[in-house]
C-alpha cells in the first residue's frame, strides 16, 4: 500500500499522535494521584487516632505501673492475692498443666507442635496436637511416645497424615487421663 500523504502533513500528523498521547497520559496520572491522595486522607486519620488511642493507652499503663510501685509491699501483697484467688477458683488447672507438659514431654527435633486445644470430657481431657513432623519415620515414633505417656489412655492419628514421606502436617486427638481424675 502507498501512503500518498505528504511528507509535511506526516510529520504534523504524527507530532499531533503524541502530543495527544502524552496529553492522555498526564491526565490519566493526574486523575490517579488525585484519586490516590482522596483515599488516603481517611486512612491517615484512622492510624493518626489508633496512634492518639495507643499513646494513652501506655500512659495509662505507665501511670497506673507507677501507683502500684508507690504502693509498696501493700499494693505486691493484693496482686498475690488475687493470683492465689485465681489458682484456687480454677484448681483444675495444675493437672490441666501438668497433663500438657506430660503430653508434650515426647516432641522430638522433627516435631513442630503448631497448635494445642484442650477441652475437659466427662472421662478426662480431649488434647488435640497439630503440627508437622518432618519425616513420616518421626512422626510414626511421636505418636508411638505419646501413647506411651502414663495417662494418655488413647492418641489417634489419621491415616491421611502418613501419606507423605516429608513435611507430614498432622492432627492427633488424645485422651488424657490426669492421675487424680475419679
């Protein structure tokens, strides 16, 4: 195909292209700016009030630190006392933590132990462990502890968590018995 437009209109034509192209983009960037700046202004006044709330919060705590070291001995005496109040209205939870401890004794160098949910049956407590165990091996030799636990009355694991070889992600349900449970 021949182009019969002059050479002189071609340049015009063309110069017209761009100037009308870098017209387009500056507006485009303009309009983006704008509408940038527009939704950060209610952002910037949320973290500027969450920092104002913060900021008093900890002079709150400073404050109140402050009062209970002027208070001496009296003011240690009352925090000992609402402690010991608090293991004597729950005095499940020494066996609860002893249990976790006894539960948790077997976690060798190829267990991580993510999660621990514990929740009191009528027969003893429901420990769920989840995690991942580096090799199947490791995994296989972690359950057979746990169910070695004095205690420990039962620990499924799915079959579904020795599938893999490596990076084994696990689930195990336990029921434990704590020595002074009827």
């Amino acid at each position: 195909m021949i182009n019969l437009i002059p050479n002189e209109q071609k340049r015009r034509q063309t110069l017209e292209y761009y100037l009308a192209l870098g017209t387009l983009f500056s507006v485009l960037c303009a309009l983006m700016f704008g509408i940038g700046a527009v939704l950060l202004v209610p952002t910037f006044v949320a973290v500027s009030a969450d920092a104002r709330e913060a900021a008093r919060y900890a002079e709150t705590l400073t404050q109140l630190a402050a009062v209970r070291a002027e208070g001496g001995p009296e003011a240690q005496v009352v925090a000992f006392q609402e402690t010991a109040e608090i293991l004597t209205d729950s005095a499940r939870e020494p066996q609860i933590a002893g249990g976790l401890a006894e539960i948790l004794a077997p976690v060798s160098a190829g267990i991580s132990v993510d999660a621990v949910r514990i929740s009191e049956e009528a027969d003893g407590l429901q420990v769920s462990l989840v995690g991942v165990a580096a090799t199947r091996s490791a995994l296989t030799a972690f359950v057979s502890a746990l169910r070695a636990v004095p205690g420990v009355a039962r620990a499924d694991l799915p079959v579904s968590a020795l599938v893999a070889e490596t990076n084994n992600s696990f689930s195990i349900s336990i029921l434990f018995i704590p020595k002074e449970h009827p």
